[in-house]
C-alpha cells in the first residue's frame, strides 16, 4: 500500500511535464540504501539472530509509515520529504530482506522447503493484491494520509508474529562470521564463483531493469487509460493477483517440475512479452491481463530462483548471499523506475515500456546463451 501511495502521491505533487522524471526519482532514493546497505545486511544477518533483526527493522519501517501519515495530514506540499522517507524505508528493507529469507529454511526441514517458499511467496503476493487495491480505495475515499495510516497500522501484525516465534533454530557458533570486509568478500565470492546463482541473480537483474512498469503506472492510469485512484488501484494490483495464481499452482506443481532451469527462462521469457504487450494496450482490461501475466511469470520466476539460490548456499553464507542478491532483486528494479521514468519523458511511457519489455527478451537469450548449465538445471542435489 505504502509504494502505491508514494507513487501516487508524488504524482500529484509533480508538475505535468516533470511527472515521468519525478517518478522515476522514487526509484533512485530507494536504490542507493540497497547498493550500500544491500551486501553489508547479509553479513550482519549470517552473524546476528535474524528475528532480532527483524523485529528492528520492521519497527523502523512502520515509523515511517506513520511519519508520512502525520506529515500528509497537516498538509505536505512538496515532494523532497517523501523522497527522504522512501530512503528511509528502503534502508530499513535492505536491512530486514536478508534476515527474512534466510530465516525462511531454519524454519522448515530441507525437504519441504520448495513448499515453504511458494507458500511464502503466496503471502507476499496476496498482501500485494490487497494493499494496493485497498490503497486505490482509501486514496479515493479517505486520502492519501489514510493510506499511510493503515500501512503503518499493519507492521503490528508482523511485529506480534515475530515476538510469538520461539526456539527457533540459528547457525552454529563456529559457522558465524565477524562483521568485516572479510566476511563480505567470502560471500562475493561465493556467489560469483557459482554459475547456476549467477545467472539466475543476472536474469533478474536484466527483467526488472529493462521492464519495470509500476513507476509508470499514475502515467497509464491517468493519461494514457484516464481511470482514477481507483483504477490504478486495479493496474498496480494486477501484476501481484496474477502472481497470486500462479504461486497456489506452484505450492502443488514445484515438486512435479523436472526441468527447473528451462522452466525458470520461459517464465522471464513470458515476463518480457507480456510487458511488451502492457505497452502496446489501450484498453483497461487488456492492460490488467498483461499486468496480470507479469505477476504469475514473475512468480514463477521467484520461486525457481529462490529455491535455486536456497538448496546451492550453505546455512552459514544464506544471509551475504541474500544480501548479493538484494542489489539485484531490489536495487535493478529501483534502477529501472530511474531508467523508465528518462526513458518516458525522452520516448513516452508506452514506447519506453515496449522497449523495456523488448531488452528483456534479448538479454533473457544472451544468459541462456552463455550459462547451458541453467537450462540443464533439474536441483536435484541440495548442497548443505
């Protein structure tokens, strides 16, 4: 709920002819907290406890959430301090994102853990589909400051679950590092010295950058498909129920899928072209159904990825490889709000969405090309 109002929020703070830029800003406030913050969290969480963590940076993030509550009640005007909270905010994910997933398999036996992350990923996306439809519906009736409110009010549930876990598991003594550069360079290298991690960290990168859309989405809805707040509810909803359907059929289909490699290109192959097709749309519903394709190819995406990266890392490196793997999951897709929101104001929103979608083909093909092992991937062996 919170990037949805952000992004609409700044939208109407905006002059008309600065609107793609501004938003394309959001994105780069939100990258530099992940490339500085990104590969150093990994470390702190492979040598912390993870829920402790977790709890401070969930803390954090609804602090923020509150503060730009209380500042749009009285009336904010410009745009620079919702700029400086969304790097806040960022700052405080970078820290909680390699903490979370790598909590995720001290939770769960090996065997169930492609189950684990679907379901996981169920989680995240139907928390995606209600906010940012909910979001279009309080931003529409309340206000924006309602909207930020509520987001603030929802990290209690988080907060109260964290607090409810107990005995959960944590590395041994002996495998925690120190927090140093040492520590650091050994998940670098880890990571790159590993090609099946690589590549698939690569695609990500590549997707997310070349076709990231939801900056762009207050352009669609209100110049190019002129719906209100409650249809971009809709638009930027539909990505995350797309990706809702797709995660329930992977909780029953994962174990069932042989060749995971070739099925994880042929989701980000789909992500591209659907991309190209949201571009290209002029009519509402079309738009939703390619937005929609987007989320389930992403998912899908997701899950093979994240299961990759869980059965290849050691316990002892999840969190630096997580937090590797931030600067390309979190901080590509900031980068590519940046990237979209030039590339609008230079081409316009559509064509810079088609030739988004487009670069994602091609780069899709040029790692396949280079890494065989990926397609011939099946993970049948977990690395422990």
């Amino acid at each position: 709920m919170q990037q949805a109002a952000i992004l609409w929020h700044v939208a109407l703070l905006a002059p008309p002819d600065g609107k793609a830029l501004a938003l394309g800003l959001v994105g780069l406030v939100r990258l530099l907290p992940i490339l500085v913050l990104g590969p150093v969290s990994g470390v702190v969480a492979d040598a912390r406890d993870r829920r402790h963590l977790m709890l401070a940076t969930q803390t954090a993030m609804g602090l923020v959430a509150a503060t730009l509550a209380v500042l749009t009640f009285r009336g904010l005007g410009v745009a620079w301090p919702i700029y400086l909270l969304a790097g806040i905010n960022a700052a405080a994910g970078a820290v909680d994102s390699p903490a979370r997933q790598s909590l995720v398999p001290n939770l769960v036996p090996l065997e169930d853990l492609p189950s684990a992350i679907s379901l996981n990923t169920i989680m995240s996306q139907t928390a995606s589909v209600v906010g940012p439809a909910l979001g279009g519906v309080v931003i529409a009736v309340l206000g924006i400051g309602w909207a930020y409110a509520l987001n603030g009010v929802s990290f209690a549930a988080v907060i109260a679950s964290l607090l409810a876990m107990r005995r959960v598991p944590t590395p041994a003594a002996g495998t925690r590092p120190n927090i140093s550069l040492g520590a650091l360079i050994e998940g670098v290298r880890f990571v790159f010295a590993a090609p099946l991690i690589r590549s698939t960290m690569l695609l990500d990168a590549f997707a997310t950058f070349f076709s990231t859309i939801t900056a762009l989405l207050p352009i669609f809805a209100q110049d190019i498909l002129r719906v209100d707040a409650r249809g971009y509810g809709w638009l930027y909803a539909a990505p995350s129920i797309g990706a809702l359907l797709a995660g329930a059929t992977m909780v029953t289909l994962v174990h069932r899928i042989e060749w995971r490699g070739r099925v994880l290109v042929g989701a980000v192959l789909v992500y591209g072209l659907a991309s190209v097709g949201f571009g290209l749309s002029r009519v509402f519903w079309v738009a939703l159904l390619c937005l929609a394709m987007t989320g389930a190819a992403d998912t899908v995406s997701v899950v093979l990825r994240n299961l990759v990266r869980q059965l290849e890392t050691p316990d002892y490196l999840r969190g630096r490889v997580v937090g590797v793997n931030m600067v390309f999951f979190q901080g590509a897709p900031q980068l590519g709000q940046l990237e979209a929101g030039l590339t609008a104001s230079w081409l316009g929103a559509p064509l810079a969405v088609v030739a988004g979608g487009l670069a994602c083909l091609v780069a899709t093909g040029w790692i396949s090309a280079r890494t065989p092992a990926l397609l011939r991937y099946r993970g049948t062996v977990a690395r422990l």
